[in-house]
C-alpha cells in the first residue's frame, strides 16, 4: 500500500531533477508527476527532445556513437 505513493513521489523528484538540468520549468514538470506518477516520463522525454531540438537548430546531431 505504501509502495505505490513512494513511486509517484520518487518519480517526482526524479522528473524535477531532470528537468532542472534540462533547463525546463522544474515546478511545473514536479506538479505534473505528483498527479500522474510514472505516466508521465514518455511525454516529458519527447518534450525534452523538442527543447533540445529547438535550442540546437534542427540539421544539429545530437548523438554520436
């Protein structure tokens, strides 16, 4: 029973997290995973990938092995 608000809120953090080193609005993101927990991280990593897109131009590689 306890398990499953110790993810959301750990998923939080982790997004808060990422989001501050992302440069994004770290609140908005935390508020946004305390409301849906996990359900959330498919759409903040495609909102990452468009910020970093945006900041870096869109012919930019932003992967290289």
């Amino acid at each position: 029973m306890l398990v499953l608000p110790v993810l959301w809120l750990l998923t939080a953090a982790g997004i808060y997290i990422a989001a501050l080193r992302s440069g994004m609005t770290a609140l908005k993101w935390a508020f946004a995973a305390i409301f849906t927990g996990p359900l959330l991280l498919p759409l903040f990593n495609s909102h990452k990938r468009l910020v970093l897109n945006k900041a870096h131009g869109r012919n930019t590689v932003l992967f290289r092995p």
